[in-house]
C-alpha cells in the first residue's frame, strides 16, 4: 500500500489525490449577487448537507492553488449573505461545466451556459429554471480555513424555501431517487450518473440490532466465496434462526440437490451452499440464506 506524508505534496499533488479519492462528491450550482447586482452562476463540488434542524449546507469555494485567489461566489456572498443552491441533473452537466469558465467579474454565466433565470422568492439571486431542485438559503456564516493555495471557505447556508419539479416525485409526493438522474464529481474531468441500473439498497439497521459478522461461525466468516458484502448482509439479520428453521431449509429443492449430490463430501458441501447463499442474497432473500450456510 502507498503510504503518502500530505506534507510532502504539493497542494496541487494533493488535491488530485483527495478529488480522486474522496468521490463522487455531489454538485452545489450557486446562484449569488454582489451588493451592484451582479449575478454569478457557478459549481461547487466541495458541497453536502450537515443538518436538517435547522436545515444547513455547506459548500465551499477553495481558494485557486495555482495562484491563491479567490472566486466571485465568495466575494458575492460576503456582499450579500444570500444564496440559491441548484442541484445539477445530467439534463444540465455540460451547460453546468461551461458555467465553471473562469469569465470577468459581472460577466453573468446565465447568458454564457444558457441557462434560464427564475426569480427567487425570499432571496435576491435568482434561481436556475432547468435545476431539478432549486433552495434559497440565507448564509448564517463564512469560515475561512487558511490563507494558503488550495484552502476552503466553508459557506454555512440555511435552506429556507425548497422547489421541486413534480416530475422527480413518486406517488407519495417524494423526489424519486431514479428519476431525478444525479449526476456528481470525481477527480480531473470524470462525474457520474445515478442511473436506475446503478441504484442499489442497504437495508439501514435504525430499529433492529444486527448480531454482527462475529456472531457467524468461522467457517462462515473465513469463506472463500462469500465476500464482505456478502456477510455485511448476513450479520445484519436481528437473530439466529432456531435449529428448526435451519434443519426446516433442507428441504427446498436448490438445497436438496446439493445436499444429495455431495454425500461425504463435506468441502464441496460447503462451497455449493455458500455459493447458493450468495445467489440468495443477491436477489435479497437474506434470511433463506443465513439458514444455508448455517447447515
């Protein structure tokens, strides 16, 4: 493994490792005006939400490494303490990247991406019409974090109206995690897309107390075919099943035929039964599949 000193880097050297790694980072599109009026459009990816009571995001526009200046947005701010934060979509990734252009102060990125303005309600910048989501925020505070190339200004904006198109809600009147089409950053010049072929759950453990990967028998936990999402899935499970259940699963044909095809076979047993126990587990039959392995 490579063991790097941040000390040793350049903040250059350093920010390529750290966007590479820390990734994918999700996109703040913010919309802020100076005390003239002068709109500016531009994203971050330094950017998440730290609180919903009150309701906070944090994004921050770094300090430029090549020549430690700072950005329009944080000059904009320090004006006006107003901000709407534009969630990007794959719909608007590319007009969003030409909006990053580094153009002279009061040159408004609306007009250079072609995006469409929309007054805001409660704040002064306006919001960006093609954003799937669109938050006016008031900006409580600026926390400057050095001086040095490279360094952050962490922008603590309160959300205080939230507009969302109805076409990324689900029945139930929430955003739908696959038709809203995310797109985020990774280092250089990569992002990614939420895809619904790239989507994927973890059953989160807030009500139950999973019995942990240490309560699996070793033979379990030392599987050469079973992988750590595999047993992450198993030691989540809230209790062991009786010896009833477990004896109970030796009827279902999957497992029968294995069980009849490797009498006195004890290692390909094993092998076939944990192999079957991931193939249950990927389709989400969890329980089905503890029991297997536990045989």
């Amino acid at each position: 493994m490579l063991t790097i000193k941040t000390s040793d880097l350049s903040p250059a050297q350093l920010q390529n490792y750290m966007q590479y790694a820390v990734a994918p980072r999700p996109i703040c599109f913010a919309t802020t005006i100076d005390a003239k009026g002068n709109i500016n459009l531009s994203p971050f990816s330094f950017f998440n939400m730290f609180s919903t009571n009150p309701p906070l995001c944090v994004f921050s526009p770094a300090r430029r490494v090549r020549d430690n200046t700072t950005k329009h947005t944080l000059e904009n701010i320090l004006e006006v303490k107003e901000c709407v934060i534009n969630i990007v979509n794959y719909a608007m990734v590319q007009q969003t990247s030409l909006a990053s252009t580094e153009y002279a102060k009061g040159v408004n990125e609306f007009e250079k991406a072609g995006f469409t303005m929309l007054p805001s309600q409660l704040v002064k910048p306006p919001r960006v019409a093609e954003a799937p989501v669109q938050m006016e925020c008031m900006v409580k505070e600026v926390i400057h974090l050095g001086e040095n190339p490279g360094a952050g200004n962490l922008i603590l904006a309160e959300v205080k109206l939230i507009h969302i198109k109805e076409d990324i809600l689900d029945e139930t009147g929430k955003i739908d995690q696959a038709k809203i089409d995310l797109v985020a950053r990774l280092g250089g010049d990569w992002y990614c897309r939420v895809t619904p072929e790239s989507l994927f759950k973890v059953a989160k453990p807030l009500t139950t107390l999973g019995i942990g990967v240490d309560a699996l028998p070793k033979a379990v936990r030392n599987s050469r075919v079973l992988t750590g999402n595999d047993l992450g899935m198993l030691g989540n499970i809230e209790q062991l099943p009786t010896d009833e259940e477990i004896d109970a699963v030796r009827n279902l044909p999957e497992v029968k035929e294995i069980m009849d095809a490797t009498i006195g076979d004890a290692s390909n047993r094993e092998r076939e039964l944990q192999q079957l126990a991931q193939q249950w587990l990927n389709k989400g039959n969890v329980n089905d599949a503890l029991k297997v392995v536990l045989l």
